[in-house]
C-alpha cells in the first residue's frame, strides 16, 4: 500500500511529525563557542545530565535507552571536554554521579538558544499551552516506562 494510501490516526501523525521534528532538531547546527560541536548521543546525554544532576553512569544509559558502553564512552567524551563531573558515591565507591559543569550548562544554553532561533514564530501564542501540554503528557507516560509506573498501574 502506498503511503498516500495509508490512513494515520491522529495519534500516529502527531508522533511521526515528533519524530521528524526531533531529527530535524538533532541535525541543527549549534555553535558553541570555544569547543567543538556534539554528536547527538553526547548532547543527549548533557541534558539529561543537567535536568537530573546526581544522575549515575548507568542510570543515564538505562534512561537515554544506550547501551552501556556507548553512554559510557560519550560520557567519558563530555567529561574530557569539561562539560560533565563525576563524583565518588559516599557509600559505594565503586558508583559515580554525575553533574553537568559551568561549560556545559553553556551548552545547553546554545543548544536551547540555537532551538529558539529555527523554531520561533512556528507556533501562534494561542498554541504554545497546548502543545506544551501535550508534549508533556506524552513525556509523562515515557517517564512513567522508564520508571515501571506503567508496569505497576497496568496490573492494578
């Protein structure tokens, strides 16, 4: 069946146009000053470290759905370049948690400035409650998956 063919429901156009959208977003230059430019797995992972700082090397791999090795290796990368600090758990030496630093959080700016420039005007001021409320919703039910909440409610 062609695609002009194919009927979406809402629910699947709204995440294909996500989907598009996301990678559009990911292929955006960002400048940076003073560093190089980040591979999409590193600036994955510099968000989610600084939107939930303390953050462990496995937890991260567990959430960004990487395998561990890779998130290691990208992490590793972020570190080196001063955008990520790790420190020793108190009980468990062994385990490390992550913290996003000064530059990083200059990153983060650049990328969400970088956002705001390409993507300004594209939503009518009327609309930006809206699709921010179903954005996230959507990120609450991904949230909840990756927490087990929706294991636990399904079988309420």
């Amino acid at each position: 069946m062609s695609a002009q063919g194919r009927t979406l429901t809402p629910l699947v156009e709204i995440i294909d146009e996500m989907l598009l959208i996301s990678r559009r977003i990911q292929a955006l230059d960002v400048d940076i000053p003073g560093m190089r430019g980040l591979s999409t797995v590193e600036a994955m992972i510099l968000r989610h470290i600084g939107r939930t700082p303390g953050i462990t090397p496995g937890k991260v791999a567990e959430d960004i759905i990487l395998r561990p090795s890779n998130a290691s290796a990208a992490i590793r990368d972020l570190e080196s370049n001063g955008l990520v600090g790790r420190v020793p758990d108190m009980v468990d030496r062994r385990s490390n948690h992550l913290f996003i630093t000064e530059k990083g959080e200059r990153a983060v700016a650049a990328m969400h400035e970088a956002w705001e420039q390409y993507y300004s005007g594209t939503l009518a001021a009327d609309d930006v409650e809206d699709a921010r409320a179903l954005v996230r919703a959507m990120g609450e039910r991904v949230r909840a998956t990756m927490t087990g909440e929706d294991a636990e409610e399904e079988g309420a």
